[in-house]
C-alpha cells in the first residue's frame, strides 16, 4: 500500500491531527499529520494535495519531500509512506471529518501520543535532515526493530583509456579509498570500445598521426564517488591518464 503524510508548519507549529472519528482505525487515538492512501490512476504528489484538502480545507502551494517510510505492522501488507512538509499553504482551516485538528508546538509534539516510530522521523523533520528512508517493524502497537538510511550524492564517472592504463586508475584512486564501497574495495567495471579520432595540426597525440584518422582498442572505465570527492577523483585521473587530451565523462546521482 502506498500512502502519503504532510505536516503542514507555521509558527513553529505543526498541524497536528488527533484521530478520533473513524471506526477500526489503526490509527485512532493517535496524533499524525495530514494524508491517506492513493487512489488509482494517483501520483504521490497528487495524493499529497488531495489529500491535504480533504481534510484540512488547505492548498498546498509548495512542499518538500522529505523522506520514504516504510511501515511494516504484523504480517500486513508493507505500506510505504511518502513523508512531506509545506509551510506555504493557502486557504481557510475547515472542520475534519477524521478527528480534531490542532496546531501544536514542535517542542509539545513527542509528549502526544504517538507512534514509536513517528518519533524518529519527527527528529529528523526537526532538524532538517537530508532525505532518508526509515524502515519501522512493529508488532501491534511494539516497535520491534528501525533501520535508518540517508540518501547519498554520487558523482559517476566515464572514462575513456587504453587497456593498459585502467590498473594505473584504479590504483591512483584507491590511494585514497575512492573505489572502495562497504566492504568492498576496488569497485569499478569496463566495457571494450572502439576509440576513433583524427589529430590536428599542434596536437602530440599519445597514439596516431597528425592529420590521419586513427582507431584504436580501448576500453571504458565505469565507477561513481560520493559528490564531495568528485574534483579530486577527476584531478586523479586525469593524472593518471595518458591523452593529451582525455574524455572524462561525470554524472550526477543519489542513491
């Protein structure tokens, strides 16, 4: 099942809903934010905003997402909760038809009655976190077990080299741990490849003639660092590389 959860912010407040209406709720007495399932045919986002003015009269103007909760309850189906905020909102504030409504102070929040869990990616709403994907086990209203992960930004790397250089990278790169991945190292792939050019007049080709077309066998190094490492990476290879003038290929990522 995939659901949606905003918590819309003014004042340093949230607006909190106590539910309290519906029957055979798994949620009743409880305090959450705004949100429900989607309906067939809906994106998150547009979950999102229905769902925000159903129950709260509110249009989201703008919003952030901030994370992917998994929620796993009993032997039940996993549900996976897209989590938002959004402190740019429009509208009047109306009666909903699932519990009371209420605008509580952040520092008031984890004194309500709440999921266990909840608490954990309240935290992380708190204090801005980058985005995460939080894994909650319960038995019944228990939380057995959490597993917490935060997004991380790659940079990925093409590189175009003779066979003979790709050993001279990689060491180079794992001087400082850079292809080295958990408990992993030296994590990188190769793909053979055509190389074709044609060296201009002033050039000092490392393989060819001037003002000949030239092909050679080479091959295609692969391997992604995290962003913070990406100048340094590129600095090593090409280093390392022997082209005068070398194709290095980098893309962003997250993971």
């Amino acid at each position: 099942m995939i659901t949606t959860l905003c918590y819309l912010e003014k004042d340093n407040k949230y607006l909190m809903l106590h539910r309290t209406k519906k029957e055979n709720d798994i949620n009743k007495g409880k305090w959450l934010g705004v949100g429900g399932k989607l309906e067939n045919g809906e994106t998150p986002e547009q979950c999102l905003k229905r769902e925000v003015k159903e129950e709260t009269g509110y249009e989201l103007n703008n919003y952030d997402y901030k994370g992917l909760v998994i929620f796993n309850y009993n032997t039940d189906e996993p549900l996976f909760m897209y989590l938002y905020t959004s402190s740019d909102f429009s509208g009047i504030e109306k009666t909903c038809d699932e519990g009371e409504l209420k605008w509580i102070d952040k520092n008031d929040i984890l004194n309500l009655k709440l999921w266990e869990g909840d608490k954990i990616f309240l935290e992380l709403l708190f204090k801005n976190s980058p985005f995460f994907y939080l894994t909650l086990n319960y038995k019944n209203d228990d939380l057995i077990s959490s597993k917490l992960e935060f997004k991380q930004k790659y940079s990925c790397f093409e590189v175009f080299i003779p066979k003979e250089y790709v050993e001279k990278i990689v060491e180079n790169l794992q001087r400082y741990n850079l292809l080295t991945e958990g408990f992993y190292a030296d994590v990188y792939s190769t793909i053979d490849t055509v190389g074709h050019w044609k060296t201009l007049e002033g050039g000092n080709p490392f393989d060819g003639e001037i003002g000949k077309e030239s092909i050679a066998n080479e091959k295609i190094i692969r391997f992604r660092v995290k962003r913070e490492f990406e100048e340094l990476a590129y600095y090593l290879v090409k280093e390392a590389h022997p082209y005068e003038s070398p194709v290095i290929n980098v893309f962003e990522m997250e993971v």
